[in-house]
C-alpha cells in the first residue's frame, strides 16, 4: 500500500468518534457475512438464491434480528449453520467485544480508544476494569451456550435419527436462543417440541439469561463467588441499581404479557389444551416475544389484542446491554 495513502487512512481512522467507529465496525460485520453466507459451501447445491436474500440475511444475523426470506433449514448446509452462529454469536456478545478478547489473546495492549468503544458498544459508565469485565462476558455468554447446547442435544436424540443431527440441533438451538437471534433449522421453529415441557423450559431459561443483560449476568457471578467465599469476608454483597432495576422490570414485563395472554386466548387459541400447556405456551410467547424471535405456536391464531400485546412488548425489547 502506498505510504501517503496508509497515512490518510490512519489520519481518517484516529478522527473517528467511539459512535462512528462502531457504525463502521457494524457495516465491515455486515460485509464479512455476506462473504462467508455467499461462500459456496454454505448453502445446498441445488438452491438458488439472489443477493438482496443474501444481504438481508447478513444484516438478520449481524443484528440478530432472526427475519429471513427464505428457509435457513432448505437453504444452507450444515457449514452455512455454522456460519450463521458465527456471525449470531459475535454480534450477540458485541463486535468491540470480541475485538477487545482477540487483542488481549494476542497479548497487545488495550489503548484508551479502544477502552471508549467498548464503553460505549456496551453501555458502561466508566472504563475502569472494561477488559476483566470483557472477559467475564464472554466466559459466561459461552458457558451458558455451551452447558445448554449439551443438555438439548443429548435429549434431542429422542427427536432426531442420529446422535450428530440431534447434537447438531442442540448447539444452534442453544447460540440462537441464547443469542435471541430467533433463527432455527427445524423449518418450523419450536412448534415439534410445543408440549415437551422440558424443551420449552430450557428455552425459556436460555432466551432469559441472553436478554437480561450482560452487567446483570456478571453480577450475578460475582454474587454467587461471593457467596462460595463468604467465610473469608464480612462484607455484604450489594446488587448495584442498575441490576435490581433491570431484573424487576423483566420479569415484571414477562407476568404482564403471560397474564394477557391467558386472559385474552384461554378461550381461543389455547382452547382445549391441558392447563399447564396454556400456562407454559402464554410463559414462553411473553418471554421470546420481547427480542427471542422464536415460537411454539402459531401467532396468526392470535386475537388482536393478543397481537396488541405482543406489538407492546416487542416495542419494549430486551434489557439494556443484553445480546
């Protein structure tokens, strides 16, 4: 490259604000997707698709919006599913994110800018302890994926002919909950396991520790080490207003939007169904509908004040600094 055009694009780069650095570290996500979804391996053979599809589901998944037009499980190959949790899982935890663990893994040192972007990428007040935080999101992003891809795949082998598609199931099953990036290669989202009270639960757990927020989530691990080493500190642990807010506010949104839906589909939509499955189906739709993507019944059958609700709650959205 020649030096005088190296010099202007560096002088460019240090003009940036935090705020337009993460807008073209957002576009620059967008095209790597398209490179790695357009890439021959990554959808079948005899599948024909145009760019706009291919744009529009580089920017789902980098947004983890979970719109598609057309079918991810008739579209791509088992590599192309691969890709897609890529792209879901490093949007999901925040692009700056990860760029902060790809230096500290490369042992270079983290300037004041980069402390600012992660500052703002994810929300924070301060940019004292941004890496130990960084680092702490992710461990505990994976883990949680990782534990819950383990536990669906070894139970979807009731579900599915082999152990490799079960287990395969599992794990995009677990980053797409997780992650709240709502895509699914069942073809038909949750609605095979609609009864199977273990699945929904555990979807249910995944979509919640994914959209309450990473400072709740680090909190709570902290509060948990807290409490496996009590012995040796007198101090009491406090939850900063930021969690007990946060935290009350969802499962306050998650009891309102179960409670309409009861109310407004016991009689039409859940008419007929056992009591606990109208319990769980009206748990589960208030929970995903807040940025999960996912379902385990067909919305369509919905009153409009159910759709009403849904709209409310979707308008709502997950908790700050979440996935």
């Amino acid at each position: 490259m020649d030096f005088a055009l190296q010099q202007r694009i560096q002088h460019f780069i240090r003009k940036l604000t935090p705020i337009q650095s993460l807008v073209i570290i957002y576009f620059v996500a967008v095209i790597i997707g398209i490179i790695l979804l357009g890439l021959p391996w990554s959808t079948k053979g005899n599948y024909d698709w145009d760019f706009t599809d291919l744009v529009f589901m580089a920017v789902s998944c980098v947004s983890v919006t979970g719109l598609t037009t057309v079918s991810v499980s008739d579209t791509f190959t088992t590599f192309g599913y691969f890709m897609i949790m890529i792209l879901v899982q490093v949007s999901g935890i925040g692009l700056m994110s990860l760029h902060i663990a790809m230096w500290v893994i490369l042992g270079k040192r983290i300037g004041f800018r980069e402390r600012q972007l992660v500052v703002r990428d994810q929300n924070q007040t301060t940019m004292q302890g941004v890496v130990k935080y960084i680092r702490e999101v992710i461990l505990i992003i994976v883990s949680i994926e990782l534990i819950g891809a383990l536990i669906l795949g070894l139970y979807y082998t009731k579900y599915f002919p082999t152990f490799g598609e079960a287990m395969l199931q599992g794990l995009f099953g677990s980053v797409s909950a997780t992650t709240n990036a709502g895509f699914d290669i069942t073809g038909e989202s949750l609605l095979p396991f609609r009864g199977d009270l273990f699945v929904v639960f555990m979807q249910i757990l995944l979509l919640t520790l994914g959209a309450i927020g990473f400072p709740v989530l680090v909190e709570v691990r902290r509060y948990i080490s807290y409490r496996a080493t009590r012995q040796a500190t007198r101090q009491p642990y406090h939850f900063s207003l930021f969690t007990k807010l946060t935290a009350s506010t969802f499962f306050i949104l998650v009891l309102f939007g179960m409670v309409a839906l009861l109310l407004f589909e016991w009689n039409q939509s859940f008419k007929g169904l056992p009591i606990d499955e109208k319990l769980v189906d009206a748990l589960f739709q208030s929970v995903t509908t807040r940025n999960g993507g996912l379902t385990t019944i067909d919305i369509t059958s919905f009153s409009q004040a159910s759709i009403f609700v849904l709209s409310l709650l979707m308008f709502i959205g997950a908790s700050p600094s979440s996935v």
